[in-house]
C-alpha cells in the first residue's frame, strides 16, 4: 500500500472504465477509495445493491478468467445528493479516469465532466492527475481547457494526460453468449459483462507534478505521446478496422474467425507493415524502437494474435459500426490513406477498407449519390482537394 490516504474517480461505467482503470486501482492496492460517476440510475442501484462489487472477465490466449472488484461507492451526478458527494470525492482524488463515448461528452448538460472538476478544483488542496481515455488526440488538452474556462481564476496543481489504450475491451449483452461462455454479469442485477483482453501495457504522457506518485504504477509514461497514439489510430485501429470490413463481406460473425481465412490475414499483415507501418516509420523513425522495422514487426505480429483471440469473442458488427467515423478525413481509414500517400506509399490495401465501408455507408444512405458520400462526410470544401481525389481514385479501382 502506498503512503496516505488515495482516492480514484471514475468518470462513466463502461468496459474501458470498469475493466481497466478501475480494475487496475482495486488490483494495485494502492487506493483507499473507489468511486465512479454514472449517469444512468438503474447502473447505480444495481451496483449498490451489490455492496460496489462488480465482475470483469478478462481473456487471455489460454482462456478467461473473472476478476471481483470490491468496495466501489457509485454516484449519480444528476441527483443532488450523489452530486455533492461526486464533488467532495472529486476535490480528494489523487487520480481520476475519464472513459466516455466520445470528447464530444466533456462539457454537456449540467453534470458535466468539466463542471463537475471545475466545481471540485475550488475546494481542492493537493496535487492529481486526470487521464483522459477517449480515443482523441488531443483529449487532455480539450477536457483541461473545458474545465479550466470554468474556473479562470484558480490554479490548482492537476495534470491532465493523454493515453494511448491498446486494451481491447467490450460489454456482451447477449444472455445464451454470457451462458455459453461461462462469463460473470457485471453484478447480480446487471446481466450483462465486462470482457476485456488480459493487455493492460497502456501509455499515458508524463507525470510533470513536483514529488507526485502514480497509484496507477502499470502505466507508462512517454515524454511525447503522439508518435504512439498515431501508431495506435493509423496500426492497431486501421488495421482492425480493414480486417472488420473485409471479413464483413465474407460474412463472418468475429473476428477470430478470420484465422481460417489466411488470405485475409495476410492481407491485413502486409496493409499493417507495408502501408501503415512504412508510413509511420517514415514520420517517427529513431524517435523510439517500436518504429524500426523490427519494432513495428513485432508490434503488428502481436496485436493481430491479440485480435484473433477466440476467447475475446470481437464481433464484426462492433468492429464496423459508424462508417461516417471510420471514414473521417483524420480517423482510421482515410487518415492512414493520407499519412501513406505523404510518404510515397500507394494504400491500395487500406483502400480495400474504405471501399467497402464506403459501399455500406451508402446502402444506409440511399438518398445521396454514392460519388458525393466522401465529400459529405469529409466536408472540407476545396481543402486538398488533390489529395481528396487521389484517395477517390485508389477507393474506385478497388474490384467490386
């Protein structure tokens, strides 16, 4: 245990939240308290009701195992009650976890995240970090400037920080696929479960407060966090993705399926080293080892035997849903289009991808002519418009 009395806090009660970071500071034994903050009433009571303990299933490649986290006190931050309580804890917390859909989230309606900090920083009077686990770039600096507009004239010393999170994680709602698999609901009352892959090597930027010591001592630190979120977007997301679509069209129900299909595989190897890879070599060579050639082999190799996990049971549909987001000019797909023509490499794999989350993009969309979809979801107007057209121009040769 850690000197002092520690406290984390927990911003939404997803996979990423409950089966990482909130299993990571129950398993350090480093805190004293855990809290999280949930908006929806009935994941309260049931968490509640189960005296704070919930279950995650974490998959190895050898099978699944079930982790009971113990003594969580659950807040709702719309109740007025519970909101006070949220403050007060948020004021003593030593580390807080935001894991929300999406940025987007940060500063809406009256409970906000960035309300709810920029509340608690008037009564703070120690040090803390905030993780900021959406998948954005900038997610830190965007939750910090929220909050800290909320509050112009304190200073307090908080850090927010970045994080690159490679865990792949999921909620199965499915009661014959929680049977079938022997998983552990999140609690009694809450029939449904946390499976998440045993992975937990998640980078965060570095800790820069005087004398502050991480609870979350599994995390590493990197001074510039960027290379490494790219290399998570436009690797590890890129290529999932590609592999969703494309194994989307063999209909195929998961993702572990896809072993019998060593075409595909391959396929997603040679788009994972030879596009992405090369790309990201070419913008971050000597920064690091992971982008060597070897490195990034290395990196590639082991996160597709991750991907393939049967125990993780990774549907198709979670993989491929929200074509638009895939599609976007800096998201997966058409970012990492971009990052490999700026280098000289010609995406024609990844462009396989986009061609088919274009063509089911457009099966939801009939009202719009197919050759305008791209320039509706990009919405950049004359911006690039050369590169806008040499990325059209791979997406229409690929063989329908």
């Amino acid at each position: 245990m850690m000197e002092g009395r520690r406290v984390f806090v927990g911003f939404g009660f997803g996979a990423i939240q409950g089966g990482l970071f909130l299993c990571e500071a129950f398993r350090s034994g480093n805190f004293d308290r855990l809290v999280v903050a949930e908006v929806m009433p009935e994941v309260v009571k049931a968490l509640r009701d189960a005296n704070g303990t919930f279950h995650v299933n974490i998959a190895g490649l050898d099978g699944i195992q079930s982790q009971a986290v113990r003594g969580m006190e659950a807040y709702n931050p719309n109740d007025p009650d519970d909101r006070a309580r949220l403050v007060a804890a948020l004021a003593d917390a030593d580390e807080i976890a935001t894991a929300l859909p999406s940025v987007e989230f940060y500063d809406r309606g009256t409970a906000s995240v960035a309300r709810l900090l920029a509340e608690s920083f008037g009564k703070r009077e120690k040090p803390g970090v905030v993780y900021a686990a959406e998948n954005h770039n900038h997610a830190a600096e965007l939750l910090e400037e929220a909050t800290r507009i909320r509050q112009p004239g304190i200073r307090v010393p908080v850090q927010f920080l970045n994080t690159v999170i490679g865990k792949m994680s999921g909620v199965v709602v499915d009661k014959a696929e929680i049977t079938a698999q022997g998983l552990a609901p999140i609690t009694e009352n809450l029939p449904r479960a946390f499976l998440v892959e045993s992975f937990n090597r998640i980078l965060i930027t570095r800790t820069t407060l005087p004398g502050f010591k991480r609870g979350l001592d599994v995390f590493e630190e990197k001074p510039d966090l960027l290379p490494f979120e790219e290399a998570k977007l436009y690797g590890h997301n890129a290529t999932h993705a590609l592999l969703g679509y494309l194994a989307n069209e063999r209909n195929l129900r998961f993702m572990s399926d896809i072993v019998e299909e060593r075409d595909l595989l391959e396929l997603g190897r040679e788009a994972f080293l030879r596009e992405s890879g090369a790309a990201l070599i070419h913008r971050h060579g000597g920064l690091d080892p992971l982008f060597t050639e070897t490195g990034f082999r290395t990196y590639a190799d082991d996160l597709l035997e991750r991907m393939m996990n049967p125990h993780l049971r990774d549907a198709v549909d979670r993989i491929i849903r929200d074509h638009r987001r895939k599609l976007g000019w800096n998201d997966r797909l058409i970012g990492t289009m971009r990052l490999a023509l700026d280098a000289g490499i010609a995406p024609t794999r990844f462009a396989r991808g986009a061609a088919a989350a274009v063509h089911l993009l457009a099966a939801e969309q009939p009202e719009h002519d197919p050759a305008e979809l791209l320039d509706a979801v990009w919405g950049l107007g004359a911006k690039d418009l050369k590169r806008q057209n040499e990325i059209k121009q791979l997406i229409r040769r690929v063989p329908t």
